[in-house]
C-alpha cells in the first residue's frame, strides 16, 4: 500500500472524512479522538449507534490516549499478535470515551503491520475505522464500490485497486480468558 498525498495528513487532521485501503479491508475513516468526527461516520455509515467501531493506532502505547490499562496477560497476547490482521476487544471504562464505545464501556483496536499505514496514523493519531459499506452491506473492496456507497459524503478516497483481503480476527479479552468473536485470516485458538 501506498499513500502518497501529503494533503492527506492534514485532511484527516482537520476532522475531515474519507475511505482508504487498512490493513485489511477498505475502510472509512476518521480521528477517533474527535466526537463530531466519530459521529459523521457513524451517520454516513449508517451504523448502528450501539455497536463500537475498531480503533486503528501505530503503537501499542497508543491505547494510553484511551485510558486502557493492560495487565500482564493482555501484553503478552497483544506482542503475540501486533502488529497484525487482530482486533482486541478491550476494557474501557472512561466515562469520557462513551461517544466511541457507545455504552459497552470496551473498545476494539488493531496495531497494523503495514508500515504505511503505521506512520499515517502516528502522524493522524488514532482513526476510528469501520470497513467501507453501509451496516448491513457487503464491504467495498474496490473504491468504485465505496464511491457507489458514499458518493460525495464523504470528502477523500485512496484507491490502491481491488483488496483481496480478510476482516481481521476479533477477539475479546476478559478476566485473562480469549473470546474469539469473528475469525479473519488470522487463526487463534
């Protein structure tokens, strides 16, 4: 993957936006520590207002922006598996992330491995990003199927052609044990 627009980093600093190539799947993105940002997506994606969105961030000391304290199990499951195509349910209780974590006092982030996308997001900060399709839908794998989807509401893509690509694996971490929630390309037993 390639991003190579500079303009970007500041479109999405600016609150702005967009659909652009993850790790993983297309995905429609925004700052994750900016409400009325969280809040368009949600709105745009047509996303049910209950259910959290994956976090992306560039490193593991990222989830301290979100007030997450990882204990020592949780540590050695994340550098197992992160960076990597594995997104993890954690605790967070912080009454003042309740607009990304809608009421599940949990939020769900990844830590990539494409480098790219890495060094976008320690530039962005955090990005809130569902996959790029209105809940319900089949996710956009080429950005002619995002465009069809968000049209002019949203106000950037990166195309990088058709991603042949898995959701990553979902798991939940609770009291030391692994709930395996979806299981993407990544297989954990």
């Amino acid at each position: 993957m390639k991003i190579k627009d500079k303009n970007l980093i500041k479109i999405i600093q600016s609150g702005r936006i967009g659909v652009l190539p993850t790790d993983t799947l297309y995905g429609l993105v925004g700052l994750a520590l900016n409400k009325k940002t969280v809040e368009r997506i949600y709105k745009v994606r047509k996303r049910n207002p209950k259910k959290p969105c994956i976090i992306l961030i560039s490193k593991i000391n990222d989830l301290k922006l979100f007030d997450i304290k990882l204990g020592k199990f949780e540590k050695e499951f994340l550098q197992k598996y992160w960076p990597g195509e594995v997104s993890v349910i954690l605790d967070c209780k912080n009454p003042k992330f309740k607009y990304l974590h809608r009421g599940t006092k949990s939020l769900a982030f990844r830590l990539p491995k494409n480098k790219t996308l890495q060094n976008l997001i320690s530039q962005t900060g955090p990005l809130l990003a569902p996959s790029a399709n209105p809940e319900g839908l089949a996710p956009a794998l080429k950005i002619t199927e995002a465009k069809k989807y968000f049209g002019d509401e949203v106000d950037f893509y990166v195309n990088i052609g058709k991603l042949n690509k898995k959701p990553s694996t979902l798991v939940k971490i609770k009291d030391d044990k692994i709930e395996i929630l979806r299981q993407g390309k990544i297989k954990i037993k």
